[in-house]
C-alpha cells in the first residue's frame, strides 16, 4: 500500500512522468511500477499509459494531508481538538470509527479517506464518490451526557456545513431535510450520523460527510441511471472556481467539531432559526415517504427535535424519518 501511495503521490499533479523517472523515485524496478498502476487502477484511479513515454493521471488531484487540513481549519481561529487522520484506501470511514472503542470527551478522532471503496448514506444507499472527485470523512464525538434531543443532531450539523460551504463561495448552498446539503434542489452532500448509548448517560456518535467537489460525467450519468436524485458538485455551486480539497477539508472539519461541540451544550435550539433560514422545502408541495406509505402536503420545516412536519389534507403530521421530495403541482415527485 506504501509503494501505491508514494506513486499516486509522485502522479496527483497530472504531467507526464517516464516510467524510468518513476522506478527510480520509489527505488523499484519499472516492472514493479508497472504494478503499482494497475493497483491504482483497481482502486478506482484512472491513470493514462503513453508508450515509451510514461504515465500520468487523467485529472490532476490535490492529495488530502494532515498537516494542511489542520492548517486550513486553524484559518478560523480555532484549531481542531486533535490532529486529524487520512488513510489511503478504507472500505468506510464511519465503520471504521463506529468499530473502534469510543473516544474520550473532548478528544474526537476525525479521519479522512482519499479513497472509499463502501461508502454508505442513508438506509443503506452507496456513496459514489470517485477519486479525486469530492471528500468523504468521518468525525467521532462522545457526549459526557446524551442530549435529549439528539435526533436533530444531523440537522446542526448541516447548519455548520453549508454556512461553511458559503464561506468558501458556494453562496446558494441549502439543506434539505434530514440531512442533504443541495444547491438549487441537487444534492451537493449528505451526512450519515450513527450513534451507540454508553454506561453512565454517555452517548458516542460518528457522523459522516460526503461532498461532491467536482463529479464526472460518467458518474452523474450513474447517478441518473439508477433513479438517484439530481446532483451537483462545488464546481457548479461555486461558479466554476472551488476550493481546494485539503482547505474544504479543514474548515468542514472545524465546522463539525464546532457543531457537536454546542451541540452537547445546548442542544438543538440555537441552530433551529439559521436550519428554518436554509431549509430549502420551506412551504413547498412536498411527497413524504415512509415506512407505512407515502403522502403529500406542504413542508413546515422541522420541529424542535428534528422531525419534518408537513401539513396534510389540513392536519400537521411529523416525519421522524423517511425520505422528502419536491412535488409538481401535477404529476409526478422530481
């Protein structure tokens, strides 16, 4: 894994390296070099052979690093509370923080993927989330005492996230209940918050983010294939100029460990205006489904507890899962 590493290292900055240049950098044969790409390749990374010329990435990637992570979230005036952790290859950030002991109060962990070969979002769904093209990390936090309202956890989040995402220009960022952060009704991210009860009224949490930086074509047309919701990525978002990988990933890193944070302060409550003032369902025809059914109504935001509620055939239901979508006023959810 080392050797692979070093050579998607020696390639992320896109120019054409001759094999010969490569063996000699890692201190291995070309044969061996050889190998290492069609390792890259199995881990999803599209690297270019030129006879007798050498390789090269498709796209050139800026690589993820502790250090700049930690340097981009200490441009906020805090530092994050440990130093962050990136791995290579890992079948999925939150399973491996949710099968790890617990961390202690006050000392989350908060580890980064450069590649995520079993991403999950919610109720089980795949993250496609190509090399190179976005961030996937995942934060563990540990509250003394379990919030009482700790199933709005991922709606502070999203709060944090997209304040953050429009600090970094993607001004027209939003959220969409219970855990999407969209750009004119796409999905741009998402959360995956897990949580498991500890003795003594403690509560540990790992919370997950996925966010599209720049998503190929081939992907969006996947996407599409298999009836997922409309995407988009901070390419778009951020009218073609987005920020770089290991600076989005310091200030969303710093955003969330802020978020849980007051979260085990004060709850839900202080973020519940600024979640009202981003909710992008705010007062439109909406279709709810969930486990028992499907219906359809006008979204009224979430309440104190993060359950949606939405006015059906004039009574207000609450929603404290299940999946919302905008509604035409005839015809089909789109």
């Amino acid at each position: 894994m080392s050797g692979t590493r070093a050579l998607l290292g020696l390639l992320a900055d896109g120019r054409l390296h001759p094999g010969p240049a490569l063996a000699t950098h890692l201190g291995v044969s070309r044969t061996a070099v050889w190998k290492l790409v069609a390792d890259l390749r199995e881990f999803g990374v599209e690297v270019e052979s030129l006879p007798r010329r050498g390789y090269r990435l498709r796209e050139p990637c800026e690589l993820l690093d502790a250090r700049r992570i930690a340097e981009a979230a200490a441009m906020t005036g805090r530092a994050l509370p440990t130093e962050p952790e990136v791995v290579f290859a890992i079948d999925s950030t939150n399973a491996s923080l949710c099968a790890a002991p617990a961390c202690p109060s006050g000392r989350p962990r908060v580890l980064f993927a450069e590649i995520q070969r079993a991403g999950r979002g919610r109720r089980g769904r795949a993250w496609l989330a190509p090399f190179g093209s976005g961030l996937t990390f995942s934060v563990a936090w540990t509250f003394e005492e379990t919030p009482a309202d700790l199933s709005a956890l991922s709606l502070a989040l999203g709060v944090q996230a997209v304040d953050c995402l429009r600090s970094l220009g993607a001004d027209e960022a939003m959220l969409k209940w219970p855990n999407d952060l969209v750009w004119r009704h796409r999905k741009l991210g998402g959360f995956l918050v897990q949580s498991r009860f500890e003795a003594g009224g403690a509560a540990s949490v790992v919370a997950g983010l996925g966010v599209n930086l720049v998503l190929p074509g081939a992907t969006r047309a996947e996407l599409a294939t298999a009836g997922a919701s409309p995407v988009t990525d901070l390419a778009e978002a951020c009218g073609g100029a987005p920020p770089g990988r290991n600076l989005l990933a310091g200030r969303l890193a710093q955003a969330m460990c802020d978020a849980l944070e007051r979260f085990g302060r004060e709850g839900f409550a202080p973020f519940a205006a600024r979640w009202a003032a981003l909710d992008s369902l705010a007062g439109a025809s909406v279709r709810v489904s969930h486990a028992t059914g499907c219906v359809e109504g006008r979204a009224l935001g979430a309440d104190r507890d993060g359950a949606f509620r939405a006015e059906v055939d004039g009574r207000v239901e609450r929603f404290l899962a299940g999946d919302v979508t905008l509604r035409a006023v005839e015809g089909p959810a789109w």
